[in-house]
C-alpha cells in the first residue's frame, strides 16, 4: 500500500504534466496555448481552437487575428478546408467551456446554413465555427447561435461539421449578453468584415496547418551526395557535351582571354624557361628539324 505521501505527488506530478504540457501541445496556437488560458484540440496537429482578440480590423482582413496562429497555420479558411483536413461535428465540439466561439472565414446564407462555396468562399455573411454543443440557443440572450448537435439538431448545420455560428441579425440571436464579440460598421450581411473580439475569454479563431506545397513532378533519382558548398553564380550558357573525366588538379588562375582556335597536335614537352620578350610576328613557316644547340648571342 503506498503512503498517503506517495500518492500526494504522484498526483502532483500528474498535475504538472497536465499543466505543463497538455496547453503546449496546441502547436496551432502562436504562443502554443499558454498565454491565452487554453486551446483545444480539434483535429491535432491539423486544427487547433485558439483563444484571442483582436480590434484592428474585422475578421476577414484583421492582422492581429492571423497572427493568434503559429507559423505554418492560418485562419481555417472554408468549411471544405476543415472537412479536408478531417475533423468532423463530434470533434467541432469538444470545446468544453460555455460562451466562447472560435470563428473560421466559412460564410453563410443568411438563414441557418453555411455558403459552403469551397476554396472560393466568396461570401461575408456571418462567420461560421465551432463551439461547445451544449450552449442553449434560446433568444436573443445568446451570441453563439448552434446548428446541428444543439436543440436535437432541427436547426441547420454547416456541411455536417461545423456547429455553430455568429449574427448581428436579430432575428439568428446575434446579441450574445456580456459577449465581447462586436461588429462595427457595415450592415447585418457583412459579419466577416466587421467583427471584432474584444476579449480571448469568448473565444478566438480555429487554426489550420497550411497546406504542403505542390512536391515536383520529376524529382531526380541519383541526386548528387556531396553538392559544392559553393555553386557558382554564373554558370556557362553552353556546356561541353564531352567534359573531361581527368581534369587538371592544378588549374591555372589566369587563363588566356584570347586562346588560339588552331592549337599545335604536338606541343614541346619541355618548354622554355626563358621565352622570348618580342616573338616575331611573321614565324617561319618551314622551321627547321634539327636547330642548332648553340645559338648565336
């Protein structure tokens, strides 16, 4: 049987992990979850729900709302987005605190249901996202307005995943009492353009993973094992179709700019030490076989 003291810190040290490292798994998240209180995980590592505010400028154009995502995220742009990276209306719920929403830029129609309009997403009318499914949606006293896994599901849903969504409109309960979710300017059409969150406590954005860029069609299959450290900047425009498979290992620094076009076919094995200041300019033409070993001076 262990002691009351082993088992006080094993539920401490429990305690710490779960502090310590279950927040900082929202790799999604800029600051992985920590500064904000929480995040949840809604299809890890592809899709994060992560708390934060912004006041610079409504959702679709905000700067400080992208920037609630860690590098390699972004504000999950579209239902088919979401759908494509796998997560599904169960997990679009497992945000378990009351009264917040996590927006993403999927539009809707007007009435209870997403544009659901692809990679396009053309549209600005309300903000679609996720949040608990529990919250009652009754009222005007409500600012999370739920579809489908709210009230027995007789309300519309997003493509069956996304559960929830925000409206200034009276009439889809947009006046959420004590919500920091606010739209300025524009009309009841114009969500996307306009809201604006004033407080991470109601919530914040769903991040997902950026998508991988298009790999190459005809990657080579004996790429080189040890490419020069130093490639040059200026590579020949027409490189010889025979190169030589015993270059010189003493290539020398200044070559000629100006190399004969008919080189000798039996150059001197022994060339002179002391070559000519002034070569003629009219060279023999029949030059002797046997010259003389001892020239005149």
């Amino acid at each position: 049987i262990m002691s009351p003291f082993v088992v006080s810190s094993l539920i401490s040290f429990f305690f710490y992990l779960n502090i310590n490292f279950s927040s900082a798994e929202c790799e999604g998240c800029r600051d992985g979850g920590l500064n904000n209180d929480n995040c949840f995980h809604l299809q890890a590592p592809q899709i994060y729900a992560c708390k934060g505010s912004w006041e610079d400028a409504g959702l679709l154009y905000s700067t400080e709302a992208r920037a609630i995502c860690a590098d390699g995220y972004e504000i999950c742009p579209s239902v088919a987005r979401v759908i494509e990276l796998g997560l599904d209306q169960q997990e679009c719920g497992n945000i378990n605190e009351k009264n917040v929403f996590f927006a993403t830029l999927e539009s809707g129609t007007g009435s209870p249901g997403c544009l659901s309009d692809g990679a396009e997403n053309t549209g600005v009318n309300d903000i679609w996202g996720c949040a608990d499914p529990e919250v009652e949606a009754t009222g005007q006293d409500v600012g999370v307005y739920c579809a489908a896994g709210c009230r027995g599901g007789s309300y519309a849903n997003c493509d069956n995943v996304l559960n929830a969504y925000i409206s200034q409109d009276d009439f889809n309960f947009g006046h959420w009492a004590g919500s920091n979710w606010a739209f300025q300017g524009g009309g009841t059409e114009t969500e996307l353009q306009t809201a604006r969150l004033s407080s991470s406590n109601s919530g914040g954005v769903m991040c997902c993973s950026l998508p991988t860029p298009a790999p190459t069609k005809d990657p080579t299959f004996d790429p080189t094992r040890d490419p020069t450290s130093d490639p040059t900047n200026e590579p020949t425009i027409e490189p010889t179709s025979d190169p030589t498979s015993d270059p010189t290992k003493d290539p020398t620094v200044d070559p000629t700019k100006d190399p004969t076009e008919d080189p000798t076919t039996d150059p001197t094995t022994e060339p002179t030490i002391e070559p000519t200041t002034e070569p003629t300019n009219d060279p023999t033409d029949d030059p002797t076989q046997d010259p003389t070993v001892d020239p005149t001076v």
